[in-house]
C-alpha cells in the first residue's frame, strides 16, 4: 500500500497535466464562426451568375461588418476584391460595359484612405479603354435613402432653438445639448433649418475635385455651405435647388466633411443629392 500511494498520486498529477493542456470543449467565437462574411461567397456566386448589384450589394454589406468588428485588414481586402471586380465587368464585356463596372470601382475609391490616389487609378483604368469614351466620373456621395456613401444620416436642426441653448451656455458656461449652435458664425445664413450632411471621404494628398449638390423639394430660397476650406466655403448656386463647388482644393489629409443646407422650409431626410464630379478634357 505505501508503494500503491505514490503512483497513483502521480497518475493524478499527470492526467491533471494533460487536462489542462487540452484544447477547451467551447469553440472560441470569431466573426467567420457567427457567419459574419457568409455573404461574401454569395457575391462570388452572384458575379459568376452575372447578377451585378446583388454581388455589389453582399460585397457592401461584408465591408461594413468588417468595419463594424473592428477588422480593417479584411474590410481592405474586401475594397480590393470590389475594385478588381469592376475592372473584371470593364474587361470581360464588349465592347466594354462603364455602366456596370463602374459602381464597384466607384466603391473601390469612395472607401479608400485616399480617395484622390485610388479615384485617380480607376479613372486612369477607363481612359486607357477608348472604346469606353468615358471621361466624365461621377461619385455619388448619397444614396436614394438620404444616407450617405458611409451611411452616415444627415443632422437636422431648427435654428430656432440656437438663441436660448446659446443664452444657456453664456449663463451656465456649459453647452446644453451637442449641436452646429456651437459653431454658428454671424456670417451664416439666417434661416430657420440646418440641415447637416457629414462625410467620410479621406484623403491623404492634397484633393482637387468639382462638386454637384442638388436638393429637391426644398421651395423658396436656400444656402448651401461646405467645409473645408474654414471655417466654411460656399457653394455656387446654380438652377433653383441646385449648387456647385468649384475647383475645391483641400490641403493635405483633408477633404469635403460636411455639406450644410440652410433653408426656411422644412427639408425631407432625402432631400440632397450629393455628387464629386472629375472630368477629363482633351487640351
């Protein structure tokens, strides 16, 4: 028995050892296994299939998952996979289809860290493709919904309120509320709506672009604002409803961040339409 006792206290010892060492019985948890980027299988079946916007569609909805999960490596190869898939459309249809490719490289340049660069690769991909005879490249930067590119929501304030929140913040020192109130410029126009537009477009080089800005639904006159330069440019109007921006050249690491409408009536959620415009004349 004295010699039974320390044996088996040493098989305990060593099954214990090898009990800690094993894999555990729970699979560890990861986007792949919860099925985030099922969808991107699809897109390939929806590519072979020729089924275009629906393979846009999955390939948009894995690029905003992967931002979501905090997983940029996968959200760039995803950018890379749409833009290849554009200049696939471009090569693999005669003569060469602008029309279809031309949203998946919009999307290549539009989620780009910099946007000038990339804007310039897929511009440069269809001008080296005569039968293609585009030279005018448009972004859009809405989408029918209202929402943005990025999906960001346009911010609709009733300037009516600024007065009292800013008697607020001079009696108390503190702001009442997060608004545009805490920048508002005497040189602003006075109007009783504002409504915001951010933008997530990036940039790294200094940006030169042409930009459209079109509101429907809006009566009677309005004004439209844009940053940079700063603290704000204003834009050209041209027909009623409708505006440019002309020739912006932002600096280095900055580029268009927010287009304001200021407007007496009421703006709808959907109201602007949003497009950088590059075009491309023979000198």
């Amino acid at each position: 028995m004295p010699r039974t006792l320390p044996l088996l206290l040493a098989l305990a010892l060593a099954a214990g050892a090898v009990w800690l060492h094993l894999p555990g019985t729970t699979p560890q948890v990861t986007p792949f296994t919860r099925g985030t980027f099922a969808v991107l299988p699809e897109a390939e079946q929806a590519l072979k299939a020729g089924n275009t916007g629906e393979a846009l569609n999955h390939l948009r909805t894995a690029y905003g998952r992967a931002i979501f999960e905090g997983r940029p490596g996968i959200a760039e190869r995803i950018r890379t996979r749409t833009g290849l898939a554009g200049l696939q459309l471009l090569d693999n249809t005669a003569p060469p289809d602008a029309v279809t490719a031309w949203p998946f490289l919009e999307a290549f340049a539009l989620w780009s860290d910099d946007f000038d660069r990339d804007a310039g690769g897929v511009e440069t991909a269809c001008l080296s493709r005569p039968a293609l005879r585009k030279t005018r490249f448009e972004y859009h930067i809405t989408r029918p919904d209202g929402s943005t590119f990025w999906a960001g929501q346009p911010l609709l304030e009733w300037t009516g309120l600024w007065p009292f929140w800013l008697t607020w913040m001079e009696t108390t020192t503190k702001p009442l509320a997060s608004g545009l109130y805490l920048e508002k410029s005497v040189s602003w126009p006075v109007a009783s709506y504002a409504l915001v537009v951010p933008l997530d477009l990036r940039n790294r080089t200094p940006l030169s672009i042409q930009g459209e800005i079109a509101a429907s639904g809006i009566a009677g006159s309005a004004q439209c604002l844009f940053t940079p330069p700063s603290p704000f440019g204003k834009a050209e109007p041209g027909a009623p409803g409708h505006w440019q921006i002309k020739g912006l050249l932002a600096q280095r690491g900055a580029t268009l961040s927010r287009i304001l409408l200021f407007t007496d009536t009421l703006p709808g959620p959907r109201c602007l339409s949003i497009t950088l415009v590059r075009d491309y004349r023979p000198l």
